[in-house]
C-alpha cells in the first residue's frame, strides 16, 4: 500500500434510501393486492355463520397482517438480507431451521403458492375456454408449465409489465366494487337459502380459525415489508406510515369487495359460487362482463404465478449452498442467468401438487390444505426470532422497532399458534401430507453445511 493512502474497505454495495412513504405503500399495495380476492371468498363463506362473521374475518385479517408486517420490519431493518425469513430463522435459530426452511418453502410453502394460483387462474380461464371437467386443472398445469420454461430460457417480464398487471388487478377489483354495490341487483343471482357447508361449522373456533386462513393467505405479501425497510428514507418513521397506510387501503378494498359479494350473493350463494368475481360480472353486464372479468383475472393470475415461480426458485439455490449433495441446485444457466435445475425441480413438483390437487376435486382447498400448517409454523418461528434477537444482540442498531414490544410480537406469536393449529387439525388430508413432507426434509440436517454462518451470509 502506497505511504499516506487510506485502506481500502471491501464492502458491498449497500440499497440506497430511495423509496418515499407514497412509495413504500404504492409497493406494499401492489404486492398485496392479488388474485386471491377473486378465489378465495367462497371458502371463507364456508366457515362462517353470518355475514357479520364474514367480514368481521375480513376486518381481522387486515389487523394481523398489520401486527405481522410490524414485526417483519423490524427484523428487515435490523437484519437486511435477500435472505428474507431464511437469514432470519438462521440467525435465530440455527442451520437446521433455515435449511428446512428452505426445503418447506421449496417443496411445500411456494410450490403449493403456485398451484394455489394457477388452480384460481384455471377457475377463470374455464371460463373462456372450457376443457370438459378436468379443464381448471389443465388450464393450471399449462400455465405453469409454459412459464417455467419462459423463466428457464431467461425471459422475465418487465417492470413495466409488472405494474401493468397490477393496473390490470386494481381495474379487476374496482369493476367488482361498483358493480356489485350500485349496478347489480340481487335478484339475479341464484337464489339458495341454505348451503351444505352449514354442516361443517360444528367446532366454531376450529370454522373460524379455518376461515382466518383463508382470509389471511389473501392478504399475503405484507411480509414484503421486510425488504422494503432497507430502502425507505428514515426507515424509523416512514416504515410505521407505510404499514399503517398500506394495509389501511387493502383492507377498506378487500372488505368493499366482500361487502360486494354479500350484496349479489348472499352468504349462501357465496359459498357454492365458483369464479365468484365473474359470475357477478355477468349479473351487471351479461356474459361479455363476466368473459371480461375473467380474462383481466387470468392476466392477473399469471402475473402472480410468474412472480411466484421466480422467487421461489431462488430458495433452491439456498439449499444447494448449505446441502452439499444438493449443490447442483446452486447452479446458474449462464446464458439467461436463471437457476435452470431449480426451475425444473420447482416445476416437477408444483405439477405433481396440481395432478393431486384435480383428483381431490378442490384443487384450491387442498392447495391451502397442503401449505397452511407448515406455513404458520414457519412464522411462529420468524416471529419468535424477534424475541430471540433482541435478547442476543441488545445494542444493535434497529432502526424500526416493533411498537409496544413484547406484547405486539406475542399476540402475533399467539395467533400464528392458533392458525397452526386450526389448520393441522380442521384442513383435511392435504394439511397432514404437507406436515410429512416436511419431516421427509429431515435427513437434509445431517448433510449440511455445519459452519457457523452459511455460505454469503452477512453477519
């Protein structure tokens, strides 16, 4: 080193502070904002009584994902990582966590996500263009299908095509909104006064905590909160705005849409109305609406399922970097610079979930099913990290943190409990076989990597 220079510093670059409040909500809105509004609402009709239970779910839905988002921001601004939840559950909790959390996430949380997706799209896409009755299925194994190989070729769509989607979702919803409360009348739907699903609300608590799961899968992404807090100006102050703001605006939409459905439908009719957002389309303009509706739906959902399919690959790369014998999944396709072998894993097993979920005959239910208990005990787990953390590194810099600690992360962790459990228990078969799929992770802990901090992962 020449006499008098100064060191040179090997740091990587850090996100800049670039993202305002109206930017922060605009993200938050965008990714929150999706296909499972037009999916989901029948099935919580199915586990609730009375239409004041339904959108009081609604409203609850809204208020959880509030107190987890806050949580997650204060673990994204402490310890900011691409990582997400994986470096989180690392830190907190060990290699063995993290590295099963990869394996759940990749064989169980995000494929089951993408069939989810593609069974709501193949709903709609039945509708423009029927394939006899396995058609939703078919339609969501070739939309799966086809974007995998569009992602392994190395084509990803644009940022700006991105926000046309979600341009084309908002438009979705507000058609919904104002046909539904002021265009329609209710008349015209068919008229059921009792649904056979009132048989299935014996254990309230367990119906409910059903229902909350459903509600709260649609309200997923306020998760992302934890990767926008890098990037906020005064992250301190604006993180809180955008939550509070961001979750505001998707909650007074989703309970507008609800309150949309009840009005055409009835809570009764709710329950057994398939495609519900085009059906109501088709009560205010006629068939064209309800092929309109469907086709903005469809746009929507392959969206979704692209985005989906995109980030879940990368998990995959995780798990080759800390299993040795999987490292052949930590390879990159240098042409298009996509990680080619965890695509085709990622999509052999999104079509195996889509094959199991047409023989169930309710592909979206057994998706949720398959996904929730696992899910929900990965949360717990996130969440308890914040406890975890706080304790072993009391003088790091936090940038946000969780208002009214501890008590908002325990009701947090409280909740998780309960969703896991109503979901093991009152989600049928598929939430079992989820459960054994990730035991089946369990041999990966002796494989792994047994250094302190895994392979590109900051301190």
């Amino acid at each position: 080193m020449p006499n008098g220079s100064k060191p040179m510093l090997n740091k990587s670059p850090q996100p800049g502070k670039n993202l305002t409040t109206s930017d922060g909500v605009a993200v938050l809105v965008g990714v929150v904002i999706g296909i499972g509004i037009f999916g989901f609402p029948p099935l919580v009709a199915q586990h609730v009584e009375t239409p004041f239970m339904y959108i009081a779910l609604w409203v609850a839905g809204g208020l959880v994902a509030l107190v987890g988002a806050l949580c997650y921001a204060e673990l994204g601004s402490s310890y900011p990582h691409a990582g997400g939840e994986y470096h989180y559950l690392q830190r907190a909790w060990g290699s063995g966590v993290s590295v099963l959390f990869a394996w759940a996430r990749g064989t169980v949380i995000q494929t089951g996500s993408i069939a989810a997706a593609a069974f709501i799209y193949g709903e709609y896409a039945q509708h423009l263009l029927p394939l006899g009755p396995w058609g939703p299925g078919l339609h969501a194994a070739i939309a799966v299908l086809a974007l995998t190989i569009l992602n392994m070729v190395g084509t990803h769509p644009s940022k700006k095509l991105q926000v046309l989607f979600t341009t084309v979702t908002v438009l979705a919803l507000l058609s919904v909104i104002v046909g539904g409360l002021l265009l329609a009348d209710p008349s015209a739907a068919r008229p059921l006064e009792q649904s056979s699903a009132d048989a299935g609300l014996g254990n309230l608590a367990g119906a409910l905590g059903m229902g909350m799961v459903f509600v709260l899968l649609t309200y997923g992404g306020w998760n992302e909160a934890a990767y926008l807090s890098g990037e906020l100006r005064n992250p301190a102050r604006t993180v809180s705005r955008v939550l509070l703001i961001g979750v505001a605006l998707v909650s007074a939409v989703y309970v507008l849409v609800n309150l949309a459905y009840l009005h055409i439908f009835g809570l009764a009719g709710l329950r057994e109305t398939s495609a519900v957002g085009a059906e109501l389309m088709r009560i205010v303009a006629g068939p064209m609406g309800a092929v309109l509706l469907s086709l903005m739906v469809c746009l929507a959902a392959l969206s979704t399922i692209n985005a989906t399919i995109l980030t879940g690959a990368r998990v995959y790369y995780a798990l080759g970097r800390d299993v040795p014998k999987l490292s052949l999944l930590a390879t990159w396709h240098e042409g298009g610079g996509t990680p080619r072998s965890a695509l085709m894993l990622q999509g052999a097993i999104t079509l195996a979930l889509i094959v199991f979920g047409a023989w169930t005959g309710d592909g979206i239910s057994t998706m949720v099913a398959y996904t929730a208990p696992v899910f929900w005990l990965f949360m717990l787990l996130t969440v308890g990290s914040v406890f975890i953390l706080r304790h072993r590194h009391p003088d790091r810099a936090r940038p946000f943190r969780v208002p009214l600690y501890p008590f908002t992360p325990l009701v947090f962790a409280v909740t998780c409990l309960g969703l896991l459990w109503s979901s093991t228990l009152y989600a049928g078969p598929g939430a079992f076989i989820g459960l054994l799929v990730l035991a089946g992770g369990m041999p990966l802990l002796l494989m792994r990597n047994r250094s302190g901090v895994a392979k590109g992962v900051s301190p």
